[in-house]
C-alpha cells in the first residue's frame, strides 16, 4: 500500500482574553515562563562537561533570557533550512495549535508527518491564519509520487486536489456538508450503482468495539479534478455501557483502490490523533508552552518536533516516556539519540 499523507487542521484550547486576566494569573504565568526558560540553562550547566564535548562553550551557558531572545528573533524559515536534510523530508501535513498568547488566538502551524514509520518531520507556519493556504504552501513543497494524502473536508476542494495531483500524488478527501452538491451526488451514487467492492472490518478498541464496512464506485462524470471513484465508511461502535453509535464518513479519490485499502487509509488517517498529538500534549506538554511571541513558538515547535522523531527512531523498546527520562539520566544513551540526526 502506498504511503498515506494527511492534512489536518486542529487547534489547541483557547486562551481567556487579555480583559479576563487578572494581575495575579499574568504575575503567575510570567513566573511559570521564566521557570522553565531557567530549566534549559539548568540543564546545561549540570551537563556542560559533556555538552563540551560536542561544543567548545568559550562563553558557557547562556541565561534564559539569551535562550528567549535568539529563538525569538531566528527567522525559523532559516532556522529549519540549517537542519541536516534528513530531518527536511515532507511527507504529511496537518495543522497542530503552539505557543498561544492569552489575548490572541492559537498559532497555526503546517507539520509534516510520515504515517508509515510515525515520525513528524517539518513544518511552517499557515499565512494570515488560512489553513487551506497553508496547506497549498505545504503541499507545493513535497514529492507525493506514490503517495496518498488524506485530508478533512475543509481542504475537500479543487485547488487543494490539483496541487496533490500536480506533485504526483493521489488523494482521499473527505466530504461532508460543507459541499452540499458534491455530497448530495456523491450518496446518490451509492445508493444507485453497483459498487465495486465491500469490505468488512472490526477493531477492539480499549471498552469499545468498532465494526467498519467499506464500499467503492467508480465514477467519470462528477465534476472534480481527478476524481476516479467515490467511497463511503460506515462505523459502528458498541460501547462498554451498551450504547450503539454509527456514523458514514464519505470520501472522494483519485485513484480506483479496493474497499480493504480504503478501509486502511482512513484507518491511518486518524492515528495521528494517538501517535503525535497525544505524546507531544502529554510527554513534552506541548499544550502547557509558554513561549508565544514572535519566532519562539515556531522554533521550539521545530525541536519538539526533531527530539520525537529521534526518540522514536531510536531502537530501544522502551516508551517514550522512559526513553526521555533515559536521556536525561545516560549521556551515552542520549548520544546514542542524536546519532539518529545524521
């Protein structure tokens, strides 16, 4: 099966307005800021013997407030571009919110995400907050051939399926009502044409049963660039209490591919939920970040981003949790990590 790529646009939780915050909770939240700024200066004092091993330090270690003005004043266009290649391969993007300010909106940011071997490699910042052109910017970066993008039905557009296809990709967009005519056509045909292929599928899932039944029509007459066939996922979940819940997810592709591959790319579309999203919120707190201005939450989005892709690369069993408190604990465990960069 081909690689799969998925856009995905999400935000993190809102901030309170700058009129909601009392005096108190900014003195605290300034506090909580230079804390952890501290903590990189901390670090590298205690390791500054081992980290003169890898660099001369003729100055020592910087302060927090030398670690707070560079990374917000590095451009992080330049900043990513200085990167050892590996690290600058596209292969999924999604949107993930950073470095929030409490009187402004999430920073939306384009990552690029590789499904098969789970690792984020990546990414930019949306312009003037448009995630479908932030993902047009991201997609004009990448080689997609042999590839499959997935994408929520925000980016269910034509724009967004000629760049995919002009990069020699195929995609698997998701539809819902926001194109009211396509979708209308789209269930139309479902219901009226023979489809190519059903596929049944069940997954046992913590206290929840989840059954998946695929089908696939081929189509040539639904005005869309590309578009090669219409397919339609209908879960059914039985919950631990009894309940049932159902729901259809429709799609539109660019390829004619087997009910089982459907099943499976809409299967890894939304594992980025548990592979990335819940270890950078829970394992680096990407959720409780206080940098947020200028460059800084960018760029420290960005070494979030590598120090993951390291830790999973690693070929240590252990979780991620244990890897990170073994690289604090083992200088030679943790060069062991960066050797991954190269």
């Amino acid at each position: 099966m081909p690689p799969v790529l998925k856009i995905c646009p999400t935000l993190g939780a809102q901030h309170t307005s700058s009129a909601d915050v009392d005096p108190v909770h900014c003195h605290c939240r300034d506090r909580l800021r230079r804390r952890k700024l501290r903590r990189h200066g901390r670090f590298g004092v205690s390791k500054k013997k081992w980290l003169k091993t890898i660099v001369p330090l003729p100055y020592g270690i910087a302060g927090h407030g030398t670690f707070s003005t560079v990374f917000r004043c590095l451009n992080q266009v330049a900043f990513e571009a200085a990167l050892p290649k590996p690290l600058q391969r596209a292969w999924k993007a999604w949107w993930r919110s950073t470095a929030r300010r409490y009187e402004a909106p999430p920073l939306p940011l384009v990552k690029v995400w590789a499904a098969g071997c789970g690792l984020v490699i990546g990414q930019q910042t949306a312009p003037g907050r448009n995630e479908v052109q932030g993902a047009l910017d991201a997609l004009a970066l990448l080689s997609l051939e042999g590839a499959i993008v997935t994408a929520d039905a925000l980016h269910c557009r034509a724009d967004t399926a000629h760049a995919i296809l002009s990069a020699g990709g195929d995609y698997a967009l998701a539809l819902k009502a926001n194109q009211p005519g396509l979708l209308a056509q789209t269930i139309a045909r479902l219901d009226d044409v023979e489809p190519l292929g059903v596929q049944t599928a069940a997954e046992n899932d913590h206290d929840r049963c989840e059954r998946r039944r695929a089908c696939i029509v081929a189509v040539n007459d639904i005005d869309f660039p590309g578009l090669q066939a219409i397919g339609s996922v209908e879960a059914t979940s039985r919950h631990a209490d009894g309940r049932l819940t159902s729901h259809v997810r429709y799609f539109l592709l660019s390829t004619v591919m087997s009910a089982a591959a459907l099943i499976e790319v809409t299967r890894t579309h939304w594992q980025i939920e548990n592979k990335l999203h819940w270890v950078l919120d829970v394992q680096f707190r990407e959720d409780a970040a206080r940098n947020r201005k200028d460059h800084g939450p960018a760029n420290i989005a960005l070494l979030r981003k590598i120090a993951l892709n390291l830790i999973r690369a690693h070929p240590d069993k252990a979780s991620i949790r244990r890897k990170i408190k073994k690289a604090g604990w083992d200088d030679q465990f943790l060069i062991s990590i960066i050797a991954h960069m190269r």
